[in-house]
C-alpha cells in the first residue's frame, strides 16, 4: 500500500496554521524564503517632518538599509510506525490521524519557539521588563502575584516609546492568568467568554493565553531569559508573560518534508514509518515594544 508523499504533505502545509494562536496576529513571510533562509530589510531611521517650515533648502539626509539574512530553525517530529494491520483493520483514516498529530506537534513546538524569541533577554529601555508587584501567591516557591497595576504600567512602558495604539498585543501566561481571576472582576467576566485561546482587550493590549512562556532567572545579578527548553529550577525560575507591537514581528515557514518508508520494504515487521521536517521562523523585526512581565521573587 503505498502513500503519495506529496499529497500527505500537501495535506500538513494546507492545514497548518495558528488562527486561534497569538501568532495569528504576525505576518507571515512565506514568499521571501529561499533556501530555509529569509532575506530582511533592516530600514533606517525614518525622515524627520517640518511644520510650517520657512527655512530652505530643506535638509537632505540619506537613509542607510542594511540586508539581514536570517536561517530558520529546523523542527523535526519524532517518526511513528503504522502497521499493514492497523491500516487495514481500523474504522478510520489512520495514516490521516497520524499526520494530524504532526501537524500539531510542529504547531506547538514552533508556537514555544516563537513565544521564545518574542520576549526580550534581558530589560533594556526600548524592551522593558516589568516585575508583579501583588501579594505573595502563596505558593511553594513564592511570587509576587500580577496585579492589574502590573498591566497598567506595560501600557504605560508602550506608550512612553510611542509605539502606535493599535496592534499591541499581550500573552499571558497560566499563572498569570489564575492571578489576575482573583483579583479582577472585570478580567473574570471576559475570561468566562472565552471561547478560543483569545480573550477580549485590556488597557490597549488585544490578550492571549499562552502555556509555555518564556521563563527568567537572576543571572550574575541581572534578571535573565533561560536558553529554550533548558532545564526546569523551580526555586529560582520567574514565570513571564510577553507583550509586542504586532506589525514590528515577522513569521516565516520554509520547506516541509514528508520522511516515509513503505512496509512494503520491511519485511519483518511490514510496518510503514512517516515523519515531517519543517522549517519555521519568527522574530522580532524591531525590538522597540517588545517587554515582559516577570514574576518577581
């Protein structure tokens, strides 16, 4: 029974997407990829604007573009076998089930890398990190809670590097998201009406919840984003949510690549093996606007 490589893979690429995800909010940059690699237009400084300007000639100044050639990860699923059995014996579309779960996989995990990559390493003036300043959340390993006061001031952060009202999106993590169920009625009732991954907008910012945020720790003295997926410390990691201007992130996908041995050629288990290679990306174009709010110790 053999399988049409290009028509299973098709199936992956047509259905993969992230509608109900925050990366639903980020360009997709498909088209400028060659070679599981992206070519970006670094733009320089934009041009100033004279009002009621008496004065001539008007300046000239140039504007100086730079070319950044960015690689895309490379995400692979693990292989699954499918025997002749199973593919003749079961009710239903097994080979279909199976690149489902690939495809969710590769959504999930290229989800993580994104979440990863949007969130600064470390506080700086243009990409600020903003500590919880609520009561203890009582749990275990202690943290300031997230109050709304916490969400006010990224707002505040946004709005002092005049970055544009509209486009403003903020991911908050599951801690986050019980904090603020205890202590803000009005988050509550929106939460409630949720009926995707997004809940409505607050102080500017259009919400998502997201599982696998960003973590912190404090490293040489200076509140630090751990490497992804390096491993878990549950006395010292900060749990994050992230904040963007949406417009100023890019995604791209590259080449996907359907990997297949027919059972036909094992004839000592007659078990067919499948599994994809995907090539994603995404990225903040501008670190201008992109901030965190870390649990604080």
């Amino acid at each position: 029974m053999g399988v049409l490589k290009e028509i299973w893979t098709g199936e992956l690429i047509k259905a993969f997407g992230y509608d109900k995800s925050f990366l639903g909010e980020i360009a997709s940059r498909n088209e400028m990829v060659n070679n599981n690699v992206i070519h970006m237009v670094d733009v320089g400084a934009d041009p100033e604007v004279l009002i009621n300007n008496t004065t001539y000639p008007i300046a000239i100044s140039g504007r100086e573009d730079e070319d950044v050639t960015i690689s895309l990860d490379k995400f692979d699923t693990e292989n699954t076998r499918v025997t002749r059995d199973e593919l003749y014996a079961l009710a239903y579309d097994k080979m279909g089930s199976v690149i489902e779960a690939h495809k969710l996989s590769l959504e999930d995990k290229t989800a993580d890398k994104a979440a990863h990559a949007l969130a600064p390493l470390v506080g700086t003036g243009n990409s600020p990190i903003i500590l919880t300043t609520g009561a203890s959340n009582g749990e275990t390993y202690a943290r300031h809670a997230l109050s709304p006061d916490d969400l006010i001031m990224a707002k505040r952060k946004l709005d002092d590097l005049k970055v544009p009202l509209v486009g403003r999106i903020l991911v908050l993590c599951n801690q986050h998201i019980q904090e603020l169920l205890k202590v803000d009625e009005v988050f509550a009732r929106q939460y409630k009406d949720m009926a995707t991954g997004q809940i409505l907008n607050m102080y500017g910012f259009k919400l998502y919840q997201y599982l696998n945020t960003p973590v912190y720790a404090v490293v040489n003295g200076v509140l630090t984003k751990k490497a992804f997926g390096a491993v878990a410390a549950p006395s010292t990691d900060q749990n994050s949510s992230f904040f963007f201007y949406g417009p100023r992130a890019f995604q791209a996908r590259g080449e996907v690549e359907m990997f297949y041995q027919d059972a036909s050629v094992d004839p000592q288990y007659r078990q067919s093996v499948v599994g994809f290679r995907l090539y994603h990306i995404c990225l903040p174009k501008k670190t201008t606007g992109f901030g965190a709010i870390v649990s604080d110790l």
